[in-house]
C-alpha cells in the first residue's frame, strides 16, 4: 500500500528535550516536506526536499532541522523544543514540485512541548 | 506572494443539504488548485484539483471549478451524508503549495 508513515503519533515532551519525528514513504517519491498546522492558520511548510541531500526552508523554519540521507526518509528535528512548537505536523511527499502534483500526507504527530 | 483565502467555519448542515464552501486565491502565475479533506484523526488527502482555468475537478460528489476571472475555486456538493464531516482545506500549487486556514463542516443525521 503506497503510504507515508509518521512516527510517533503523540508525543509530549520538556522545553529543551531534544526529538526526532521521522517520515518515510514507499512511493519512491523525490520531493518531500514537513507542515505544520495551527488552528486558524491553515498548514504552513517548515522545509522541504527536491531530493537526496538537497534541502530547503519554507515559511516557518526555525527552530527546525531536517537531514535527506536517503530517499524515502525525511525526518524533522527539534533540537531545543520551545511551547510555541506545540502543534499537529504532517509530512507530505509528491513525485515532483509541479504544480499540478498531488501531495500525500502523513497522518500527523501531535506534539506537546510543556 | 500567493495565498488563499476560504470561508470560516464551523459550517453545520443537516443530512441531505448542500454545501457550498468559498475559496478565492491571489496568485501571480498560473497555480493548480486543489482541495484537501481531512477526516477527524487523519492526515489530509486529495479530494479534487483543476490544473488550468475552466476545469472542474470532481470526486464523491463534491465539485469545483477553477474559475480565473473570478479568482476562485468553490468547492460544492448537492447532498451531504454525515460520513463528510470533515475540515476541508483549499490550496493553490506554483512551485510552492499554500493552503486556506481550513473550514470545519460537521453534517447531522
């Protein structure tokens, strides 16, 4: 089944603590992405990735790293989480950036930075 | 930069009602438009898209038309069942995907 995997689903954590959300997905897509999605607010990217080892910020990338060591992963890294990353984040990929691709999503971690 | 803009919510209907749900965008080329749906619990996933002015896109009965004069993509659906309760999301793809703030629909039996 084509799929892109979060994990975890939940997760609560300390100010400081730093976490590592991963991604994969098994479509052999070469563009993927991490959201994140605050009420109100819509979904925001954070980065994004045309494809190994290339990577980019989106709108709201601080306060996150991410790495492309390998094609279907794309984990998200919060070294020093802060409450104001409280949120629902979602990982998407696509097969490419064209407009007219369409992006599959993850089915979200929740994140609670305390 | 580009954006998109759609209603606010809550919207609540009762079963059998239509819905229609207003989205209009500003964008400086020329975007793919797209609704997402997101199931309670779930990520998003695709509902329909229109890749140039005049398409409509459709898929379980919900249908919208990428209308450029108007600057809009008006998601509709004649007959709503309680399982479309959702948050429904409008977005515009130009290289870079930028969404609609979501608008919740919540169908009564």
């Amino acid at each position: 089944e084509a799929q892109v995997t979060q994990n975890p689903r939940y997760l609560i954590t300390v100010t400081g603590k730093k976490l590592t959300v991963t991604c994969s997905q098994n479509m052999n897509h070469e563009y993927m992405s991490w959201y994140r999605q605050d009420p109100g607010l819509g979904l925001r990217q954070i980065y994004y990735s045309m494809n190994v080892e290339v990577t980019d910020k989106g709108d709201v990338p601080e306060g996150y790293k991410v790495s492309r060591k390998e094609k279907r992963n794309f984990p998200l890294i919060l070294e020093s989480p802060s409450p104001n990353q409280t949120s629902l984040y979602f990982c998407a990929s696509s097969s490419g950036r064209a407009p007219g691709n369409e992006q599959f999503f993850g089915p979200g971690t929740r994140l609670t930075v305390l | 930069g580009n954006s998109v803009t759609q209603m606010e919510g809550p919207v609540t209907l009762s079963e059998e009602a239509f819905l229609t749900i207003n989205c209009t965008y500003t964008a400086t080329g020329y975007p793919s438009l797209f609704w997402y749906v997101q199931y309670p619990g779930e990520g998003l996933q695709l509902l329909l898209k229109a890749t140039k002015a005049d398409d409509k896109g459709s898929n379980k009965g919900f249908e919208a038309t990428y209308r450029k004069e108007t600057t809009s993509f008006h998601l509709e659906k004649g007959s709503v069942q309680v399982s479309d309760s959702a948050v429904y999301f409008c977005a515009l793809n130009d290289y870079k995907l930028s969404f609609g703030a979501g608008t919740t629909v919540t169908v009564r039996a």
